[in-house]
C-alpha cells in the first residue's frame, strides 16, 4: 500500500462509513415493500440466509481485494494481476457506479422535497388522490426535481472533496448514530400505535404460501444491493481499511447492522400502514404515497413524517457518498488529478446525466427504448447487467486467480486472526456465490 495513501482514522469511524453505504434506500424503502409483498417473515428468513452466505462472503471478499491492492477499484487489479487484462473489469465497475448514482440521485432529491413538504405541512387534510396528484405534479415538473437532485450530488461532493478521514468518515460519524436513533425512536412510536400488532405478525409471521421461487429471487437480488456488494464500493472502502483491521469481524458488523436497520424500518412502516387501515403492498408508491396518508392521520403527523423523510434522505446520503468516492477514488489513481479536481469532474458528469434521468418523469417521458424510461435503461443496464458482472468477475478473480494462501493471509492479517470458517468461505466463493450471481443476472435479463 503506498505510504501515504488515507485511511480511515478509527474502527468505528470504519464500520460507519462502510454501514452508511450499505444503509440507503433499499433498507427504507425496498426492504419493507418487498418483505410485505413475499410473505413477511418466511421472506425475511430466506433474506437472512442470503445474507449470511452470499452477502457478507462477497463483501469480504471485496474487501480482501481492495486492502490487498491498496487501491481503486481498477488500479487493484493492475497490482494484484499485473500485466493482464483484469482492470477493465474494474473499469466496468466504475461505469456501473456512475448509472447507479446518477439515478439514485433522482430519488434522493425527491426525498428531499418530502422533508420540505412536511416542514410546511402541505399534506394536512389531503385525501389518497391528491397526495397522489402532488408527487406526480412534483416529480414530472421540469425544475424543482433537477434542483434537488442536483443540490443532493453537490452536497455529496461537498463531504468527499474532505477525504476519506475528514469527510467520509467524519460525516458517517455523525449521520449514522443519528439515523439509528431516529429508526429507534419511529419504531417505536410505530409499534404503540393502536393496531400496531396486525404489522408485527405481517412482519413476522411466516406465510410461506406468498413465497415463490421469484420471491427467492428477489431476496438473493437484495441481499446484494442492500450490502452495495459487487460494485467495487466495498473494494474502495476496503483499500481504506488498515492492516490491523478485522475484516471478518467488520462484514459480519456492517451485514448485521444493515439487517437491523432494514428490520427497524419495517417495524416503523407496516404497524403504521396497519394501525391506519392501508394496504402493505403499494409496491414502490409505498413511502412517498401511502405513508404520506398516515402522517397526515396521526397526531403530530407533520412532525414524524419530518423526521421519517431527514432518515430516509440521511440513508440515501451516506449511500451516494459512497457511490461517489468509488468514482473519485478512481479519478484520482487512474487519470492522476488530485481529490478536489476529481471531485468536481464527478459531481459535473453525474449531475448532467442525472437530470436525464430525473427529467424522465416529466419532459423527457416521451423517451424510451424497448418501453423503458430513461430512469428504467439506467436501472436495468446497471443492477441487472453491470452489477452482476461485477460480482462475478470479482469472485472469479478471488476464488481462481489470487493465489488461496495470499488471500488466505489478507483475511487473517499474516495469520494473527483466526478464520475458522475459512474452508467454508472458499467453498461459498468458488461455487455458490458465481451460481447465485448468474441467476440474478439471468433473472434480470428476463430469462425465467
Ligand atoms: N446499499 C444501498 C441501499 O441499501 C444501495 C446502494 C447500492 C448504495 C449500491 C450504493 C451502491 O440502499
């Protein structure tokens, strides 16, 4: 590793930053819908299995490669496999990262607009229609969506332009601890809502019938893009991490701590949605539609949906802050241009695709190819094609190229931890975790 390469400063200044990537959207907002939609409890068991045994050995394996190579998420590759071809992969990666983050924008900034909405109190008295009619007026408006999600990418790269010490990590610091405790504090008011038990047994009572092979799908799916496993993310992070780290003892934190806020997030929205009448399984409309009719129900509604929407957008933050400082990380080593340069170049191309994508719910709507918004290509090409190639070529490179002792050595630091289940992670890398990655890739062109 170079020797004046940044670090992160602390364990748990660490396993924030890396828990701030993991918690964003897909907690909040894709966790609970899904879970609602594929049998509640039986999902989320079939959800942990993944995560034990797909999720946290990719991202372990990530962070092996990038504490190994000591660098972005190509520059890796040309240490670690000199003279070949690997980091085009890499280069791949960084593609995959900049779609994704140029849409998830889009999302991000609408969240925005939501803490904006209940500061002034706009949904009070609004039936389901017209809370409907104000996120549809809201999202195909030409201006006020490209505000905010534009202002969303510049604050991102207001924090990155810090560094990986003084701005990443100082700001996952402070984020996280506070998304915790809002996740708590909303749980719990949740959970003492009149009716608030039907939600519970939605969450957790097992309904197997609801759980078909697609349903299995869409957990392994998610377990993947909750951990923002296979995006060379967690590789980046992992270049961040000293030698003395644990990096068995940090996935298995940064995996149960994603877990645990996804679970909160459930027990604040279905006791809610139940205690109030309203259907769980609104699909994607689920927080930015019914819950907005919850809130406008419950006493101090304005307030808590206050604060639900400065979680979700603290979520959706740390996520883009990592997002970004893969892309930056990559600027930096591989076209040599120092943090603040390379920040400004990110944060300039991703605004300016990010506005096709926010602007395909409103002018640019009239686009599409093969019946897919712009919002809808980036989504698909990315998760569905890019993503998985990541992993796969990641596992591939881990599992098949890197030599068994060395990887062997990363994971125990030279061999003063222990990792008993070292056989096992090897069995999961070189055959489950490629099986599972080609039937997410699969599934997604459509093939099943
Ligand atoms: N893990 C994030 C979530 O759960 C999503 C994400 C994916 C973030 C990829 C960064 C990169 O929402």
């Amino acid at each position: 590793m170079d020797n004046n390469r940044s670090t992160f400063g602390s364990k748990f200044g660490a396993v924030m930053a890396l828990a701030g990537s993991a918690v964003g959207l897909g907690n909040i907002w894709k966790f609970p819908y899904i879970t609602g939609e594929n049998g509640g409890g039986a999902f989320l068991l079939v959800y942990l299995i993944f995560i034990a045994m797909v999720g946290i050995p990719l991202m372990l394996t990530e962070f092996a490669l990038g504490r190994r190579g000591g660098k972005n998420v190509s520059g890796t590759f040309k240490k670690l496999a000199p003279g070949t071809k690997w980091h085009y992969f890499g280069v791949s990666s960084v593609v995959c990262c900049f779609i994704i983050l140029s849409y998830y924008g889009t999302i991000a900034g609408w969240t925005v607009e939501y803490v904006q909405l209940f500061i002034k109190n706009s949904f009070h008295g609004l039936d389901a229609v017209q809370i409907q009619s104000t996120f549809n007026d809201f999202v195909s408006s030409p201006v006020k969506p490209v505000l905010w999600q534009v202002g969303f990418i510049f604050l991102t790269g207001a924090i990155i332009i810090g560094g990986v010490e003084k701005g990443i990590e100082r700001y996952s610091k402070i984020l996280m601890p506070f998304l915790f405790f809002l996740v708590v504090i909303m749980s719990i008011k949740a959970c003492t809502l009149d009716g608030a038990k039907k939600g519970l047994e939605f969450l957790f009572t097992p309904d197997f019938s609801k759980l078909g092979a697609r349903s299995v799908l869409i957990a392994l799916g998610h377990s993947f893009f909750s951990l923002s496993a296979g995006l060379g993310i967690l590789l980046t992070y992992g270049s961040y991490l000293d030698k003395k780290t644990d990096l068995v003892r940090t996935a298995i934190q940064v995996g149960s701590a994603d877990t645990i806020i996804a679970i909160l997030a459930g027990l604040t929205i279905f006791p809610a949605v139940f205690a109030f009448g309203m259907q769980p399984n609104a699909g994607p409309g689920l927080i930015f539609l019914t819950l907005p009719n919850i809130f406008g129900q419950m006493s101090f509604g304005a307030f808590w949906g206050f604060l639900f929407f400065i979680l979700v957008s603290f979520a959706a933050l740390t996520s883009t802050i990592s997002l970004m400082e893969m892309l930056v990380a990559f600027v930096i080593e591989e076209l040599h241009m120092n943090r603040v340069k390379a920040t400004i170049l990110t944060v300039i191309t991703i605004s300016i695709v990010g506005v096709l994508s926010t602007l395909s719910f409103g002018p640019l709507g009239g686009y599409s190819l093969f019946d897919k918004s712009i919002f809808d290509i980036m989504d698909f090409v990315s998760s569905s094609v890019l993503l998985p190639i990541g992993g796969l070529y990641m596992c591939f490179f881990a599992a098949w190229v890197l030599k068994k002792k060395d990887l062997k050595d990363e994971l125990t630091n030279g061999g003063t931890r222990q990792f008993r289940l070292f056989g096992v992670y090897i069995f999961l890398l070189k055959y489950i975790l490629p099986l599972a990655i080609l039937i997410i890739m699969l599934d997604g062109l459509g093939v099943f």
